[in-house]
C-alpha cells in the first residue's frame, strides 16, 4: 500500500470527528463572530460531508449485535443520567472537571430573544447531531480506528471486535478524559467497548451510541437539564 493510501485511509477515520471536535472548542465564544447556533450547525454539516466523502472505507453495514446494542444504548442512557447526578454531588471532582474542561453552560435554546420556531429548529439540528451524526463519527473514530490502531499500525487489517487489555482500557479511559461527565463516559466507555468486542460489528456501536444519545436528548428536553446538551 502506498504512502499517499495510507494517509488516505488514516485521515478518513479521523478527519470527521476532527472536523466536530475543533469548532466545539470554540462555539461557546463567538468564533469568527459566528453565533453558537451557526457553527453547532456547521461543524454537524462538516462531519457529515466528511463521513460521505470517506464512506468507502469504512467497514460493510451489517446488523449483527443490533438488538443487544439497543438494550445496552438504553442502559447506557440511565448510567449517564445517574452517575452525572452523582458526579455533581462530589465537589472535588466537579472541581477537577472545571479545571480540565472550563465550566460548562448549558445551551437553552429557548432562553433567549429569538422566536419559538427558531429554537425548534436548532432543536432539530441538535437532534440530528446527537442521533445521527455524532454516533456515527466518534464510533468511526473510537472503535473503527483508535482501538485498533492501538493494537497494530496497519489498523485496517485488525479485525473488527479485537480485544486486547491496552487498547480497551485506554481507549475506554481516553474517551472518558475528553467528557466533562468522566464517571459516566468512562462506565458507557467499558460498556460500549464490550459490545464491539461481542458482536465484532462497529456498526453495533454506531446503533448503541444513537440510542443513548437519542434518549438523552428526550431526557434533556423534558427536565431541561441543559448542561448535558
């Protein structure tokens, strides 16, 4: 294989959750004089263009583990909301988490001077974002290649599922550091890293992380706790 394949196959794992991650950083701050709203949508467009353009390479859709994905997204959904309450009880990692990630505030998209029918709207892009786009992209990234990057170079040829105690905990401990709710992201990280490695199917977990985040967002917008958004 080439050099310039190589690269190729690298940056297409890589370069769509890249293309998200980047903007969150600076969303919150008006970057380029951009709203919040504008660039939450544009880096979601961004990372979808991305995924499109790479799709050849990612693994052959299959359903295997579909069911049990399900199930373990909805578990994964009451851990999260659990185990962030308990997070929140404990000042000393909250402090810690603050220090990492600065202090998070909680996007309302009603709160401020713009219409219902343009909160509704942002609602829907972050729908779509937290269901469709964001699974699909960190588990491309997460499970498709970190976890198997760990265990060899030429990741492409680690079958799907495979496990090895390096790699599974830290990519399970790596996706953790990088949420400001660490005790859930890292418990959903064991849980999810079990379920590749169980169905060897990265599309399990795409199926999984959807549910969860599916659910979180309901979550989110019936109790409007906001700082999970």
């Amino acid at each position: 294989m080439s050099q310039q394949q190589t690269s190729r196959r690298f940056i297409a794992y890589v370069a769509p959750c890249a293309l998200y991650i980047v903007p969150t950083m600076f969303e919150t701050r008006g970057w380029l004089g951009l709203s919040y709203e504008i660039v939450c949508t544009l880096k979601g467009v961004m990372a979808a263009a991305a995924l499109w353009a790479y799709r050849q390479h990612y693994p052959r859709f299959s359903t295997v583990g579909f069911g049990l994905a399900v199930i373990t997204g909805a578990m994964g959904c009451m851990l999260w909301i659990v185990l962030d309450r308990f997070q929140n009880a404990i000042p000393s990692v909250q402090q810690l988490m603050t220090v990492l990630h600065g202090s998070r505030v909680g996007y309302d998209p009603f709160s401020g001077e713009g219409s219902v029918a343009a909160g509704l709207a942002f609602v829907a892009v972050r729908l779509v974002e937290l269901a469709l786009i964001v699974p699909v992209i960190e588990e491309v990234f997460w499970r498709g290649f970190l976890s198997r990057y760990l265990i060899a170079d030429d990741f492409e040829n680690v079958p799907q599922g495979a496990f090895t105690w390096y790699s599974f905990i830290l990519v399970t401990l790596t996706f953790g550091s990088v949420h400001p709710e660490i005790l859930a992201a890292i418990t959903w990280g064991v849980l999810i890293n079990a379920l590749y490695c169980k169905t060897a199917n990265l599309w399990a977990c795409i199926v999984m992380h959807a549910v969860t985040n599916g659910l979180l967002a309901a979550y989110i917008l019936a109790t409007r706790n906001w700082h999970l958004w």
